[in-house]
C-alpha cells in the first residue's frame, strides 16, 4: 500500500474501526504523525459521528458533521460490511499488510465476526491490535456499554468535580474518551517499537475507566498515605494555596502563588504585606490549612480592582496567572495564531475546515496538516484496488453484492 512520505510514522499503515471518540481520536494522532491511516466503516451503519450536529453544507448541498470532518482528519475511508462474506475477505487483505488495527466496539464484538485478536494475528503475526474501550476486555464489568460519563462516575473524577455539596459535574470535555485515545495511541506506538526488535505483534487494551483513574495522582497519594477521601474543592488545588479562582471587580482570574518567591510576588502585586507577614501563612502547606480565610483576604484586594489589572500586575511580579476564557476568546487567541496553531484542512465538497492544531511540535517531523475528514466511502475503490481487487469485483461488494 502506498504511504505517506511525512511525518516520523511515515510508512505504517493503521486500520481503524472506531465510533465516537476514542478510537479516532487515538488513530488521528497517528495520523497526525505520520501514519497511513484507514478508517473502516459499515455502509449502512458508520461511525455515528458523521450524524453529530452541527453540520456543515457542501456545495451540492450535501451535510456533512463538523465534529466529523475535524477528528479523522488525515484519514481514508473505506466502506465495508464485516457481516458478509466478500466484506470480511477484503477487511483480512487489508490487515495482511496492516502494521495496527484499533477499535473500540463493545468488547468481542469483532471476534464474534471471526476478526478477534488471535484470528487477526494468527493471518498476520506482526499486527499490534489495540481495543479502547469502557471497562476492558474482562472483569466484571466487561461487557457493559461504557460511555465516558461512565467512566467519569466510576474512576472518581465526578466525585472531586464541581463544587462543595453541589450537583454532580462531569468535566466539561469528554476527558475519558481523549485520555483513553492518547493512551491508545502511545501504547500502540510503543508495541511498534517493541515489534520493531522481534518481529512479533501484541494486544493492547486500554480502558476509559482505567485511564480516568490514572490522572488521581493527589487523591491517590492523599488516600493511600492518610485515607482520607477526595471531595470537591471547586477550582482550588487539593494540597496546595493559593492555587484557585478568585474573584476580581468584573470577574475571575486564577492565580498559582505556592512557592516563596510567588508567595512574594503576589503579596507585592496585591499590596497585601500584612498577609506576607503572618506566621499562619509562612508557608504553602500552612496557607492551605487556613484556605478559605486566606483566600477571602486575598479577595477582599481583588474584588476592588478589574480582572485584566490583576492579571497585569501578578504577571508583573512574576505570579503564575490566567483570566479564565470562553470558547470564543480561545479559537482567536492571538498567542495561538502566532504560533500558528489553527489551520485549514481541504475537504472535497466543504473546502477549507479549520482544524484544532496538534500539540505535539517535532523540530525535524512536524505534525501533519493533510484533509478534513473523508466523505464516506471516498477511498474504497483505491485501497481495495491496491490489494488485488478488480473493478468488477469492487464494484459487486460496493453494491452488496458478491462477485464469483
């Protein structure tokens, strides 16, 4: 199969049956490096993004999903009906040359299709064959559909979300879905290194409820050393103040003032010497037992002065701080813009999609920039012509038919 020639996965080829998000958000930063990235999909049921709103219109009037076009960028598409004969024939051409397959179906579903990992392995011994999915591959708790507000309850991450004895928050991005894909992602990279010394392939499984509970790294040190159990704080750091929102004159800002030389900092920019001076405050561990009245102290100067004159002065004094943006502010930042992190993907019937930039800057591979999520079925004919079909015999599956 041809590869890209960018990118430092240039040359592996992935294969991806994923909905949603984890899966593709694991294979688009494959893609994004590099890799040859196929995306595999039912024609009469695919992934269920492509019917997530808003939509975009084309200019043949055809809608296509904006959520869509941005997470499989740099991929092909390829239809395929993994229930049938002709379906399952070409899928298995495709990873005899495959280098991964990623997935995220509810667990044994592929290998009720006779495509489980010992079936795909055994036709091609070198494939790194990697499940997201919400639970695992066993336990307990296999078999149940695992969405990320799932996962999100389960791992603890709602527990600690939010705001003292208020409703139960869910952070505001699908946080285990894109951990869980970044986990799929580095795992199958590091199977293809591992390949790369013996040749031989191997299963990753990664779950949402696994990867949300690996990001407790305070409640986990806090629990396991005290036994105390994590509660909501709302913006505030579990061990550590003043690290949290506070209120200025026009709204919030949020301020990081935990070691000596910020703690000084903040005092300066704030005019707040008696604060400095305190023995209840000499240190960050000390600060956070009185947290509240000390941060009410600390508001008491805030609140007296515009939120964009307490960023300036803190950043003055060398204080860790941020005024807190909506969506709006973000996608016009003039600091991203001048790093260039935005850009526009070619999409055949929409033309230019603005994408999310990859964070991930190589000085000598940079991230990839190629197309907008493929219209469904845009590559079936190349790819399958490229391992051996005849246009006969594409053209008989494309219409659900068998070609003898």
């Amino acid at each position: 199969m041809p590869q890209p020639d960018d990118g430092p996965l240039a040359g592996l080829t992935v294969l991806e049956i994923g909905v949603f998000m984890a899966a593709p958000f694991a294979t688009m930063q494959l893609a994004d490096l590099g890799a040859r990235v196929i995306k595999i999909e039912n024609p009469a049921a695919p992934d269920p993004t492509r019917a997530t709103a808003p939509f975009l219109e084309g200019g043949d009037g055809t809608r296509h999903s904006s959520p869509y076009a941005r997470l499989n960028r740099n991929k092909e598409s390829v239809v395929l009906d993994l229930k049938s004969d002709a379906g399952r024939a070409a899928f298995l051409r495709l990873v005899a040359g495959a280098d991964a397959l990623v997935e995220n179906l509810r667990p044994g579903a592929l290998r009720r299709l006779g495509l489980g990992p010992d079936e795909l392995t055994a036709h091609n011994p070198r494939l790194v064959y990697a499940s997201a999915s919400g639970f695992g591959q066993d336990g307990p708790l296999a078999a149940l559909p695992g969405l990320d507000i799932m996962a999100q309850a389960r791992s603890g991450l709602m527990s600690i979300t939010g705001t003292p004895d208020g409703d139960p928050v869910k952070v505001g991005v699908p946080i285990c879905d894109l951990v869980s894909g970044l986990y799929t992602a580095l795992a199958v990279t590091a199977a293809l290194r591992q390949r790369d010394r013996d040749g031989r392939g191997q299963r990753v499984d990664v779950s949402l409820l696994e990867s949300a509970v690996s990001l407790a790294v305070w409640e986990a040190g806090k629990y396991f050393a005290t036994g105390e159990v994590g509660r909501p704080l709302g913006s505030a750091h579990q061990t550590q103040a003043p690290y949290q929102a506070v209120r200025c004159a026009d709204g919030w800002v949020t301020l990081g003032a935990i070691t000596p030389k910020t703690w000084d900092g903040l005092c300066t920019a704030l005019d707040l010497p008696h604060l400095h001076d305190d023995p209840r405050y000499a240190d960050s561990a000390a600060r956070h037992d009185r947290r509240d009245e000390l941060i009410g102290a600390i508001e008491e100067a805030t609140t007296a002065r515009p939120s964009a004159d307490v960023v300036a002065a803190l950043e003055a004094a060398g204080v860790p701080c941020a005024p807190i943006n909506d969506y709006g502010q973000v996608f016009t930042d003039a600091h991203l813009a001048q790093r260039d992190y935005f850009w526009d993907a070619e999409h055949p019937d929409l033309g230019p999609v603005r994408q999310l930039g990859s964070p991930m800057r190589l000085s000598r591979t940079p991230a990839r920039r190629g197309g907008a999520g493929p219209v469904l079925g845009a590559d079936t004919r190349a790819v399958l012509a490229e391992v051996g079909y005849s246009d006969a015999e594409i053209g008989a599956m494309i219409e659900g038919e068998v070609a003898e």
